[in-house]
C-alpha cells in the first residue's frame, strides 16, 4: 500500500536523506510517495534531487514531488516528518553569543538551557501554524517530530493542541536510547541486538532502568567497565552521573555536561572531564559544509552512499502500514505514564506501534534521584511552554532563573538582562512577549 510521507524542512539535507534512505530500503514502503518542503527553494532542489538519486539506485517505485507551500506539501499526507531548524546557523550563534557575554559557557544549547529555551520559543509558532494545517489537508496523518528542542517542542505543542481543540496523532522522535545501547553494547561486549533494556525519563535525560543480557543484570559488569580509562575517556560525564545516581543516562557527555548545574561552572572540571565548549557551533559549521559537499555531488549526477540507521521514523510508518508490532521510545505528554513526574510535562517512554496507532506504556515511578534531576530540566520545559501559551516574558525570565546551568554561574540580574538582550536579539522570530 503506497503512503505519502511529507518532509517539513527536508532542506537539512545531511539528515533528510538518512531518513529518506531508511524508508526506501524497508520493501513494504518501496513506493512511498515523498512530498518535501522547504522554505529555502535551494534546499529544496537539492533534497529532491537526493530524494530521486536513492530512488534510482534502489530501483523502487517511490515518487517524490516538492512545494514551496506548505500547506499543498501537507495535503492528504499519511506521516509528516517535521525536521526543521527555525533560524539556522545565525540564531544558533546568537544563542552562544549572548549568553557568553555575561559568563555562560554553553556546549550543545539545543535541549534546555537558555539555548534550548531560545530555540523553543522560535520554533513553537511554526510548529503550531503547521499542526494547524494538517487539521485542514491530513487530519488523520501522524506527525513524527524531530526538532529539537524536543521537550520543550512535545509539551508546547500538546498543551497548544488541547487549548485549541485539536486532535493531531504526534510523538517526539529521538535517536539517544537506541544510539546509546550500541554505546553499551561496545563496552559490555554484548551483541547489540541481544541486549535487553527498559528506558524512561525526559528526552535526553532518559535513563536506562534495566540492562540485561539473557536475563542477567548487566549493571555491575557496567560499573567495572567504568574503570578501565579507555572506557571511562569516551563518556566522562555520563559515567560521573552513574557514579554518583546508579543509572546510565542516554544522552552524550557534552549534552549531559549542561543539564545539571555540576560541571560547567568548574573550569578544573570542564578540563578534566573534557567538556567541549561551544560544541554545537562546531557542529552547525560542519553541517552547512557537508551541505555544500552534498549539493555539489548530487548537482554533478554522483550517487550518494548512504546506509540505513536506527533512526525510527522508518520503522514506525512500517507498523502502522502493515500492522506488524514494533516497539521504539518515543515523546508524549505524561498522562499516567510516570507516576512521579508531572502530568504537565513530556516524557520519553517504550511505546508499541502497530496498524491502530502508537501506545505509550505505563513506566510507574522512577527511582526518586532520577525523578528529581528530570525536574530540574522539567522546570525549565514547563516555563518555556507557559512563555509560549501566554506571551508573558516573566515565565521566560523564570525558565532562565531555574535552569541548573544558568543559576550557578549567572546571579538574578545578569540572567535577566541576558534574556532581555536575546529577546531584542531574536526579534519576530519570537513570539510577541510583554
């Protein structure tokens, strides 16, 4: 059965095309009709001609047509895949370069934080107009979210949705848990399709509750892997958080570094434990590089190689479209999925998926130190949102005040006059706040 998948910012070539790849290469969806769109008409060219370049080399029946409207790359979709970067390079620097004027060292900035909260309010009022649209041309399509930041977009979004009445199937995707179990597979020398887990928490503080290998606890052959140094230098941080919480959490080092207020304050730490400063601008540099690569390739008629991932967009339209159950995790509001955590706040919990939609499990409560470092991001997730929903630029200086990177190395002043600059700095990308 043919299913149209719609590409929201599929211009973010280097991640569009490992997508496009996963479902070309699942034979159930070998004639997937893919509409892309993109608000940059060159982006969009490329993405198309990436999208036709694997087609050939697979030898599927899949089509791909693009729009710069939006709204006619929605229309009839079964499945949107929203992967877009409100602003891009130039409001990610901004997020790095304010805050550091007043003292804040920042790594990743997409998740939380004042980077994470930034990006949040300048991608919700996109978000929303979209979600909107889907109600008028593919009200029945999922929506398989992957813009960062995830949180703060999933509860935005789902506390938008209720206030306006709208019904819009939605999970936040995510490729930490998966990625991270091929991390602990390598160090605990286990085949990674063998290894058994049960994950839950908040995107990107999510934490490996079981880890198991043939029923067996695999926890304590994990605490001494920490100590060989070859083990321990590829995840300092993380290790550190399992030293001192008991669980490995799955996110990196250099995300993990800013969500807690331990580290990056210490510039001793920031040494020892090899946290990357300013990482992400590095990382958005590189993109727009293996951009231009990609284009010149594709423009050249060269054939890309691109091979599948564990990414789970592919294997969620392939349940739902032939209804074989798969299980992945996934974002969604807490409604009774964890008992000790908010119900006004997005978790990330094992889902199952099958042809009559995706069911997020009932986690229960976690261990409570583990609750409470998620509440601590929470709080910030929570204010964000309210920002968003309200338009009242104090629930943003509060999310800033309570952030746990933020409040130990900035007083209540500088925070706020921190905020106050990227709010001129960012402009109508933002939401109208007073």
């Amino acid at each position: 059965m043919s299913v149209k998948v719609t590409f929201v910012g599929a211009g973010s070539v280097v991640f569009s095309k490992q997508l496009m790849m996963d479902i070309l290469s699942t034979p159930e969806l070998e004639d997937t009709s893919f509409s892309l769109y993109d608000i940059d008409p060159e982006r969009l060219e490329t993405a198309k001609l990436i999208c036709e370049d694997l087609v050939q080399s697979l030898g599927n029946k899949a089509t791909v047509t693009t729009s710069l409207d939006r709204k006619e790359a929605l229309r009839g979709a079964d499945f949107v895949v929203n992967m877009i970067q409100v602003g891009m390079h130039e409001a990610t620097l901004l997020d790095f370069q304010i805050p550091a004027k007043y003292g804040l060292k920042q790594t990743i900035a997409d998740t939380t934080g004042v980077g994470g909260i930034f990006r949040g309010l300048r991608t919700l009022p996109v978000m929303l107009s979209m979600v909107e649209e889907m109600a008028e041309v593919c009200p029945d399509a999922y929506l398989l979210n992957y813009t960062n930041p995830m949180p703060i977009n999933c509860l935005g979004l789902f506390l938008a949705m209720k206030e306006k009445g709208l019904d819009i199937k939605t999970v936040g995707l995510c490729h930490s848990v998966q990625g991270t179990a091929k991390q602990l597979a390598g160090y605990l020398k286990v085949p990674y399709e063998e290894l058994e887990y049960f994950v839950a928490g908040i995107n990107h503080m999510s934490w490996f509750l079981t880890l198991k290998h043939n029923g067996k606890d695999l926890y304590p052959a994990l605490f001494e892997a920490m100590e060989d140094p070859e083990i321990y230098k590829t995840n300092k941080v993380r290790f550190e958080i399992m030293r001192h919480f008991g669980y490995f959490v799955t996110e990196s080092s250099e995300h993990m570094a800013e969500y807690t207020a331990f580290f990056i304050k210490d510039p001793k730490l920031i040494e020892e434990l090899d946290i990357p400063i300013n990482e992400y601008i590095t990382r958005s540099e590189r993109n727009l590089k293996s951009y231009a690569e990609i284009r010149e390739k594709v423009l050249r008629g060269e054939h890309l190689e691109v091979e599948t991932s564990h990414e789970y967009a592919s294997g969620i339209i392939k349940a739902i479209t032939t209804g074989k159950p798969w299980s992945f995790n996934g974002n969604f509001l807490n409604e009774g999925l964890i008992d000790n955590l908010p119900r006004d706040c997005a978790v990330e919990v094992p889902c199952l998926v099958d042809r009559s939609g995706i069911h997020p499990c009932h986690v229960g409560s976690l261990p409570p130190q583990l609750a409470g470092l998620n509440l601590t991001n929470i709080n910030v997730h929570r204010l964000t949102a309210e920002a968003f929903l309200t338009g009242k630029k104090e629930y943003l200086y509060h999310a800033v005040a309570l952030d746990p990177l933020a409040s130990s190395m900035l007083n209540l002043d500088q925070m706020r006059a921190m905020v106050d600059e990227l709010v001129e700095a960012h402009g109508d990308a933002l939401p109208k706040l007073s």
